[in-house]
C-alpha cells in the first residue's frame, strides 16, 4: 500500500480536524477475519476534498454526511473523499483480516491450551488494517470503542471499561485525544492481576502463562508503582489516561507499545524458567520506558516522524533515569552504557547513519527504519549530555514547560529547543545543529607524555571525527585515573572545539605520577567513542580486574570491544583480556555482553582454526566465572549459558541435559534445556528425534520457536532447505516462528553446507521481503543474511542485488548495513593474514 508522504499529512493537517472516532469491532466471526465499523467526526475546509485510508479484507459500505459512497472507490487503503462540508461524518464499514505479523489485530492460538488471543497493534500506521482512520500523527481525536466478543472472553482497551449491556459486548469510554497508532484493545481468555496506586492498575497474560505472572506480578507492580512516583516528582503534570494496564502478548514485534491506558509488551517478559537480574532489569526499564512515552509521545506527540526522538530518545533516556533512581536496579546506567550504546555507536557508523533529528522524513515507510540505535541510545546519550552540560533543574524546567504549553496535542524540534532555551538561558541552536541534525560519531582518545621522573608531562583528550562527517562537538566529559595501589581519582572536563581546535590538554594531570590507566568519559556523560592511551590499554589487564566501579568496568569493556571491532586491536588480544578479566567479574549485565559481543567478533573476524582457539579459551574463562559464581545466582546462570554457547564438548553438554554434573544451584528448566539441545544440534550430537522429544515435552509457544530455531540449526542439507523455504516463501507461520527459523539457519560451524545458500540469499529475498508486512520482513532479511560468510565474492553479490531498482526500502537498507558489517570483518581477517605472513 502506499505510504503516507510528509506533504500529503502536512496538506491534509492543514485541511481537517478530527473530533472524534466511534469505533464498533465484532470479533465474534471466523477464525479469518472480523468485522469494523467506524463513524469519524471531523471539520474541514468547505468544498475541498481529503482521503482516508482503511486497508480492509472487504469494504462492505461507506457513508459520507447523507449520501453513500461506491466502495468501488478505495484505491489500495485509500478513500477519496470529496465536496467536504465545514462539520462531516464519515461512517465506514469492512470486513477485517487477522494478522500473524503482529500488526493489525494480531491473532493467536496458544499451542499450551488451543486458547485464542487477539490484540492490536495500530503502529506505525496500521490502525487502518483494524478501522478506517486518518492514519497521522497529528490528527489526534478521542477514542470510543465498543467490541462485541464471546462471552467468556475478556476485553480491554485504551479506555475505561464504561458498560457490558449484555454478555459478550464490552463499552469504553471515551479516551482523552490519541493518536491513531496508539489505539489498541486485546481479547481473549486473559487472566488478569489488579492492584491500584492513585488509578487502577492491571496486568494480563495468557492462562498458560497465569502462574508464572503471579510469581512475579508483585514485582511487576513494585516497580510499575515505583516509577509512577518518580515521574510524578519530576513531571508536574500527572499520569493523564486514567487506567494504567500492562498486557503481555504473544508474538509481538517490538519490545513494548506505549498504549495510552494499556500499553502491550511481548510476553517473553513473564518469565517460565530462571532468568538473570540483567533480564529483570530489562523487564523494569521497558516498564519505565513505556511510561515514560506517557508524557513523550502520548501526552505531546511529534507532529511528523521526523521528530521519532522526541518519543523514543526522551524515553530511552527517561526509563533508564527513572529505573535507576527508583527500583532496585541502581545499575541501569551500567546496562546502558554496555548494551544500549553499543547498538547506538554501530547504527551511528553504518552507510546508513542518520542524524538523531532529520529535517526530513519524506513518508513512513522512511520512518520505520529509524527505528533504531540512533534514535534510541544515541538520542539517550545526547540528552544525558545535555542535562551535564545545561543542569538538571533547568532541563526538568524545560520539559514541564513544553507539556504544559503542548498538552494533548503535538509539537516539534523547535518547540521543545525553545521551551529549554527558555529555561536554561541558553541558546541551544548551536548546540542542536551538531548534536541533533548531523550523524556519526565523534572519538576521544588519550594522548600522554611522561617526562623522566615518570609522571606525566602532558596529557590531553584528542576528539577527531570521521572524514566524511568532520563535525566536532562541545562534550562535557569526566576523566577518571584508576591505579592498583590507589583510590581513583576523577573530575570534570569541557571540550570545546570553538576553543581547542579538538585537543583539550589536562592541566590537572601535569606533574602527577603516570601509573595506572586514564579513563576518558568516566561516568558515560556524553556519546563518544573513547580509545586509551597505549599505557592505560596495557594497564587493562591488570586493573579491570579490582576495579570496583561496575560503570569504570563496563566502559574499559566497551573501550575493548570497539576497538577490536574497527580492527585496531586484534580479537585474539580481546580473547586474552576476557581469560584474564572475566572470570573475576562481578556484575552479571558486563559478564553476559562481553560474552556475546565478543561471540559475534569470534565468529566473524577469525577464520575457522582461530576461531576454535579463541572459543577454546573463552569456554575455560566462563568455566572459571561457573565455578565461582554464587549457587543458584544469576551470574552463575549467566556463567552456564556463556560456556554452553562456547563449548564443543557435547559430554558435558549431553551430561547436563541428562540432569548429570550439573553445577549445585543451577536449574536446567525449560529454557535452558533448549539452549543445551540447540548447541547439540550445531555440533551434530542430536538430531530431529531429540527436539521432537523436546517440543512433545514443551508445548508452549516458546517451545514451538526454540523448536524451529534447532530444526533449522541441524546440519542435515534436507534440513536447511525446509528451513530455507520457511524463511524465504511461508507465510502461514506466525512472524515469531519464521524468524526463528531464520535465526538458527546460519552457523559457523557449517560453512560448507550453507555455502550454497550464500547466492541463494540475494536471488531470493527481493521476492521474500515482499510477502510480509515491512516490520516482519526487515526482521527475517536481517536474521537470513549470511553473516558468516566472509569473503569477497559475498560483498560482491550484496553489491549486485544493491543495484536493482527493486528492492523494499527496508531490505536495501539491511544489505548495505549487513555488508558493510562484512567488510569491517574482512579487513580484520585480511590484516591478521598480512601480520602472519
């Protein structure tokens, strides 16, 4: 269908007002489709002529003030709409498709149970798959929806439930102004948990998942109330949609959607096996973060996506604020400097980088594709930046100002740039041209001289940027001295290239004895690369493991892992620092991402005899962290899950999910018997029998994806091509199993079977990535690409299908990242070729 363009939204803002939409779903039909009727209430210029988009199974009537309309005219989703009068009613009835994509009113049969659940999902513009709307933005309206359904199901929606006049029918009140994509119910036999906190309070699941929900419901609405506290102390305006309920739904897409009164999450949140603290938090800062959209994106919505960051930036920045400072989870920040800005720092140096704020959004379809590390970390990042550069009085000043002047309505860059200048007596317009309108990254790199005496003569933070994009900017950035026989020693910096040209020298290091490591960034105030001087790199090994500060250690982590990625050290010497570091670490969140960052650069950068030395080594690293690690703890979960990811020893593998030599304390439940059997199936030491024995003992939905993951990881030919048509031409599955499959299609260990399907990926996903709905398909083209493929023939083949004029926007998108992945890959193997030549 055809995406909205920035100048059609803009023409059609400029000629209507929307008032208000009465929405009646009947979800009572056939296992296909379902049936909606929608009356939309609007003003608008007199005489002239709109359009309306619905993306029906059927348009079954449509009516326009007092006369019909031939549905004969929909073209594609969109209904033109002529000789408008100043007051109009438009009154559009369909027959809806269910979707398996997550889009659209998403429909879901619990293999546990055979139970059916539905929910919608309207975003990014597909609340026209559930009713007819104007599908923008900015033309925000009230919502009353009424739904008819079986009578044992439970429904719940946006608003308040306002009447059941009979069995089956459900009626909510009216909501205050939304958004089209925000408009969201689910049905079905839900269970559900009520608390209150000043509002009422809600959490739903599936049945088969009700005890795990209860197990940890109190949790859940700890920190749900937690936070609520926390954005009422620094938002003077209060929560505004009167309910607050979380539905954890099946087969969901994103990680969450900020629903204004039910916001929806992907059930993998309601954990059925053990999970580490590192997933708890994850599951408290998306809570926070959803929350946080309340005020950024529902309460003020950007006028186009152009202004995404003023939703996601804002509430990336928030919910790791607000989880930090309100629950147990004091080490957000650690998390996010680990996890989060590493996807901002890759998204921000691939071709197709982009800057926070774009001037231009030329339609959605654009937009969906920045959803990404840009628009999240490194938009969370830079404003972290901005509250050490403006204080944090004058940011919270600004922000209350710019809900109080824009409530229920929308807003833009220069409304919000204006409301903290405003505030903080700064002009921010400087500020916002290098921060928010140009893309890539800046890195800060130590540069020292030590004099005879062995103390530093100069020392100083050297910021350069990438040919291409030689824009440097103002960071205020705290420098830290770790040494071994010393406590640290740390202050604040202001680098400013107006100033300094790029060199800031450290007048207070002159003098001091040069022993230890310099940390540039300490405290992760600002978004840069940070490299270290060749000093302090050597001085790593021996200081990061005594080093108490987790943020310290997750930053030298990251120093690390970068500079392993941009080929400046090799991975084998990343390899060495993990045998002599990690094993004395503490914090599971920093455990847990250098093993899997440093898992992708292993795979990747080395070649395959290499490859089996450095997992060698990191499997003995993650033995020494099990073995002591507390019992029954995370990071001994955290430990177990490192070493059967690195390990070929399938005695050991097969013995654990056996139940025999299991470490005291650890529990080989559900998923992890899952991760045991995928890594079996890799190496060839279990075959079909054993995950269909798997799958027969675990029927849930989780248990059908890990099941289509193993099925595709077997190293059988017949195998990878059932797998390859999976991903390539089926779209019966549900988008969760399809990615699966595709997810355990390519391992290293089977170059030589999968060589084939090298070619194969560029000749078949054209025609793949147009069978599925945009959000499903960038997913599965990204999870298909052959990433382990590195050689040159593979780039050249990635460059001949860049050439063809027919490719979806999100898959151009995905293979000129992904290849530009590969060549970093193929640099790093070239140069350590060249060094042992």
């Amino acid at each position: 269908m055809p995406s909205l363009s920035r100048v059609e939204a803009t023409a059609r803002g400029a000629l209507i007002t929307v008032e208000s939409y009465q929405v009646d779903l009947d979800l009572t039909g056939d296992a296909e489709r379902f049936r909606s009727t929608v009356t939309i209430r609007f003003r608008a210029t007199p005489g002239a002529e709109t359009f309306a988009e619905v993306k029906p199974h059927r348009l079954l009537g449509v009516r326009l003030n007092d006369r019909d309309l031939d549905p004969a005219l929909l073209d594609d989703n969109r209904l033109p709409l002529t000789g408008l009068a100043a007051t109009n009613t438009l009154t559009v009835s369909a027959e809806m498709a269910y979707s398996n994509t997550g889009e659209g009113v998403h429909r879901f049969v619990d293999p546990a149970d055979g139970e059916t659940y539905l929910y919608a999902m309207s975003f990014l513009d597909d609340v026209q798959r559930i009713f007819a709307a104007f599908d923008q933005p900015d033309l925000k309206a009230p919502v009353t929806l009424s739904v008819t359904a079986p009578p044992e199901w439970t429904v719940a929606a946006n608003g308040q439930l306002a009447d059941r006049p009979a069995p089956g029918r459900w009626e909510f009140a009216p909501t205050a102004p939304l958004a089209t994509y925000f408009v969201t119910l689910i049905a079905g036999p839900w269970h559900v948990r009520e608390d209150e906190h000043g509002i009422p309070l809600a959490v739903y699941c599936r049945r088969s998942l009700a005890a795990h929900l209860d197990a940890d419901a109190e949790e859940i609405f700890t920190v749900t109330k937690q936070c609520l506290d926390r954005f009422h102390q620094l938002f003077a305006e209060r929560y505004p949609f009167g309910k607050y309920d979380q539905a954890f739904v099946p087969e969901f897409n994103a990680g969450a959607m900020e629903n204004p009164g039910l916001v929806t999450l992907r059930d993998d949140y309601v954990f059925r096996s053990a999970v580490t603290d590192t997933q708890r938090e994850l599951r408290a800062t998306t809570i926070a973060h959803e929350m946080a959209h309340m005020w950024f994106g529902d309460l003020v919505t950007m006028r186009w996506w152009d202004d995404l960051w003023l939703n996601e930036s804002f509430a990336e920045y928030l919910g790791t604020r607000v989880t930090a400072e309100a629950t147990r989870f004091t080490q957000a920040w650690t998390t996010f400097a680990m996890r989060r800005k590493a996807w901002g720092y890759a998204a921000d140096q691939r071709p197709s980088t982009h800057p926070v704020a774009p001037e231009e959004v030329a339609d959605a379809a654009q937009a969906l594709l920045n959803f990404d590390g840009i628009s999240y970390a490194k938009g969370a990042s830079v404003l972290r930046q901005l509250v050490a550069w403006v204080g944090d009085e004058s940011f919270l000043a600004g922000l209350n100002a710019h809900f109080a002047k824009h409530r229920f309505g929308n807003a833009t860059l220069a409304d919000l740039l204006e409301s903290l200048s405003a505030a903080s007596g700064r002009d921010l317009a400087d500020w916002a041209e290098r921060w928010l309108r140009r893309p890539q990254v800046n890195t800060l790199r130590m540069e020292t001289a030590v004099d005879a005496d062995g103390r530093w003569a100069e020392a100083a933070v050297v910021q350069t940027a990438p040919e291409a994009y030689p824009v440097l900017r103002p960071h205020r950035i705290g420098v830290a001295r770790h040494a071994p026989d010393a406590p640290a020693h740390h202050f604040e910096v202001d680098l400013d290239p107006a100033a300094d040209r790029g060199r800031t020298v450290l007048a207070e290091l002159v003098g001091q004895p040069a022993t230890g490591l310099l940390l540039p960034n300490a405290g992760d105030l600002t978004f840069a690369k940070i490299r270290l001087d060749p000093a302090s790199a050597d001085a790593v090994p021996m200081v990061l493991p005594g080093l108490a500060d987790p943020l310290a250690r997750a930053l030298l982590w990251g120093e690390a892992l970068d500079a392993a990625t941009d080929g400046e050290r090799p991975v084998t010497a990343l390899v060495s620092l993990i045998a002599a570091a990690l094993p004395a670490e503490a914090e599971v969140i920093i455990a847990e991402d250098v093993l899997s960052l440093s898992r992708n650069l292993v795979d990747r950068y080395l070649d395959p005899l290499a490859r089996d030395a450095a997992l060698l080594r990191a499997a003995g690293a993650c033995a020494t962290l099990l073995a002591g690690a507390p019992a029954g703890g995370s990071l001994q979960l955290a430990a177990a899950r490192g070493l059967i990811e690195a390990t070929t020893d399938t005695g050991l593998l097969a013995g654990w999910l056996a139940g025999e030599g299991v470490p005291e304390g650890l529990a080989v439940d559900a998923d992890l018997r899952w991760a045991l059997l995928h890594r079996l199936v890799v190496l060839g030491a279990a075959g079909e029998p054993e995950i269909a024995a798997e799958a027969a003992a675990d029927r849930s939905a989780t248990g059908a994806e890990r099941a289509a993951s193993c099925r595709a990881a077997l190293p059988d030919a017949e195998a990878k091509r059932a797998a390859w048509e999976i991903v390539t031409s089926n779209t019966d599955l549900s988008n969760r199993l399809v990615e699966a499959t595709a997810e355990g299609f390519w391992q290293p260990e089977q170059a030589e079977l999968t060589a084939g399907y090298v070619e194969r990926y560029f000749a078949d996903m054209p025609a793949a990535a147009r069978l599925r709905t945009p959000w499903t398909a960038d997913r599965v083209a990204t999870l298909a690409f052959p990433r382990y493929a590195v050689a040159q023939p593979t780039r050249e083949m990635a460059a001949a299908l860049l050439a063809r004029d027919d490719l979806t926007p999100g898959l151009r998108r995905r293979v000129v990242d992904l290849d530009d992945d590969l060549r970093r890959a193929l640099v790093a193997r070239t140069a350590v070729a060249a060094a042992g030549a």
